[in-house]
C-alpha cells in the first residue's frame, strides 16, 4: 500500500477510535478491511503521534484512545465540525470571563481548515439562530474571526469607520470584549498611535497580505479599559474611597471606571471615572456605598451638592 493510503487508514483508524470509548481488534480490522496485524501498526503509528492508544489483552479486550499529556490533533466528522463551531460562536460572546477570547481563537483555527460547504452550513445554523442576552453591540462573527487571524498572522488589516471618511489601516494586537461590546487594540498608520476600535462601527473589514514586525505595545485590556472608560466622554473625575480595591472592582463594569490602589492610604482606592454629566458620576459614586472624597474635579462637589438637594426635594 502507497504511504497516501496508509496514511488515510491511519486517519480512518483515529476517527474510529475517537467515535467510541473501545473497540475489539477485530471491530476495528473489519471496519477498516485490513488483518489485525495491520491494526496494531496502525496503532503503533498513532502512538508515535503523540496519541496514547490503550491495549487490553484477553477476552474483552481491544483498544481504547485515552488521555494523554498533551492534546493531540482531532478529527471531527461533518456534523460534529458544525456543531462545534456553532458552539464557539455563541461561546465568543458569552458571560463566562476569559471564554469568549478562547472561543474566538478556537473559532478561527476550525474556520481556517473548514470546507467552504460547511462554512455555508455554520452561516445557516447561525443566521437561524437567537439568543437571550443583555443589552450588547451584535457583531459579525466573519468580522471576528478574520480580526482574530490577523491579530495571530501579525498582519495589517483595513476598514472603514462609521462617522470617519477615510479607509483605516491599523496592525491589530489583540481583541479584547468587556462583556457588552468588542474592540480591537491596534496600531493606526494614520494616526501613527495606538488606537482603540469598536467592532460594531467597523465595516468592510478586511486582512492585506502585508506582515508587521509586531511592536511593544500597552497592555491591550488597561488600554481599552481606560480607552472606553474615560476618553468618549465629556466629564473625568477621580475619587478617593473607603473600600478594598477588589470591592470596588466588583461593582464597577471596566467601561464604566477604572479602580486603583490608593498608594498613599491603606484601605482606600481611588476610582477615576467618565460621563458626560458630573451628577451621573455622582450617582454612580453613592450607589456603590462607601465613604468617598472628591479628589477631581471640584465641580463635582458643586453637582453632588445640587442632586442632594433635588433628593431632599423629592423625599419631602
């Protein structure tokens, strides 16, 4: 038999042992129309692999795929490719902290190697499909995927901005989602700066074949996070406050402030926040409910002052 031919049998022979948790080396010597002498060198070669195949002898025995030290390749058949990547796209705008970055990068190895009929299927399923989620910017998984291999190809990529004449051409870092929205770290030519983006104002995005030497760049999530947290807005205030820094972090979503140890008090933390009304952030400082101080600016003072008046008012 020519190498082409074992080499399938081999991969006839995985795809069994992945089917099912044993099989009888007889099972697997008539599925494959080959003797058991063959079977046990098929095994062999998969075990040369990386793939650890158990062996029983005996009556009852045969052979079993078990797990290994490290994760071997798998084959998946038509509807088990489908499945999965429906899977990962829901996945990759998921609650689950850290999944949807996996997801997404999962999502963009299996469509990378999928055939174009079971791309077409995957649309299908999707574009069918709808889910019960919180308030979000919904964004095409075509535009994730290609975002997430140019982020990992290190290669340019270019698009339009709503609101923005001019085509973008940014080298992409890394996506990065903050649970409602998804944006791409970058470097803009340009501006000739790092850039955040939303990808729901994107269009007609696209990857050139134009490779970076990647740069030293920022920490992507602390970029975004002070990006989305302070920049879009008209108003910046930081205050100092009585809690665990930890404690505050978990009642503030990342777009909405930014929560820092207070290096000159133990036990405080200060949080720098953005809005386009000052009485907003006040309102989001007294919801959180602990002792605060206004370190900047003074006008918040003034707006805090005022709304504890208009509660006065509405409680009388």
């Amino acid at each position: 038999m020519t190498a082409e031919g074992t080499t399938e049998r081999v991969l006839r022979l995985l795809a069994l042992l992945q089917r099912r948790p044993a099989w009888t080396g007889a099972e697997l010597a008539a599925e494959l129309r080959v003797t058991a002498r063959s079977v046990r060198r098929d095994v062999e070669r998969l075990r040369s692999l990386g793939y650890p195949v158990h062996a029983t002898g005996g009556v009852g025995g045969g052979y079993q795929l078990g797990a290994g030290t490290r994760l071997p390749p798998l084959l998946l058949d038509d509807e088990e490719a489908i499945a999965t990547a429906v899977s990962l796209r829901l996945a990759s705008a998921g609650p689950i902290a850290g999944a949807g970055e996996a997801a997404l990068r999962a999502l963009a190895k299996l469509d990378q190697v999928m055939p174009p009929r079971l791309r077409e299927e995957v649309r299908a399923v999707h574009g069918a499909t709808e889910t019960l989620a919180g308030p979000g910017a919904e964004i095409d998984a075509e535009v994730l995927v290609t975002l997430a291999r140019a982020c990992r190809d290190a290669v340019r990529v270019r698009f339009s901005y709503t609101g923005r004449p001019e085509q973008r051409t940014v080298e992409p870092v890394r996506l990065v989602t903050t649970g409602r929205r998804w944006y791409l770290m970058g470097w803009d030519s340009q501006r000739d700066d790092w850039r955040t983006f939303r990808l729901d104002r994107m269009r007609d995005v696209a990857a050139t074949s134009w490779r970076f030497r990647p740069r030293e760049h920022p920490d992507p999530a602390a970029f975004v996070q002070r990006a989305v947290a302070e920049s879009p807005y008209r108003h910046r205030a930081r205050i100092r406050l009585h809690a665990d820094p930890a404690a505050v972090r978990d009642r503030i979503p990342p777009q909405v402030g930014r929560v820092e140890d207070d290096p000159g008090r133990a036990g405080w933390c200060i949080l720098t926040a953005a809005a386009d009304r000052l009485d907003t952030i006040a309102v989001h400082v007294v919801r959180l409910g602990f002792p605060a101080e206004v370190l900047e600016p003074p006008e918040l003072r003034t707006a805090a002052a005022d709304l504890a008046a208009r509660l006065r008012d509405l409680s009388g």
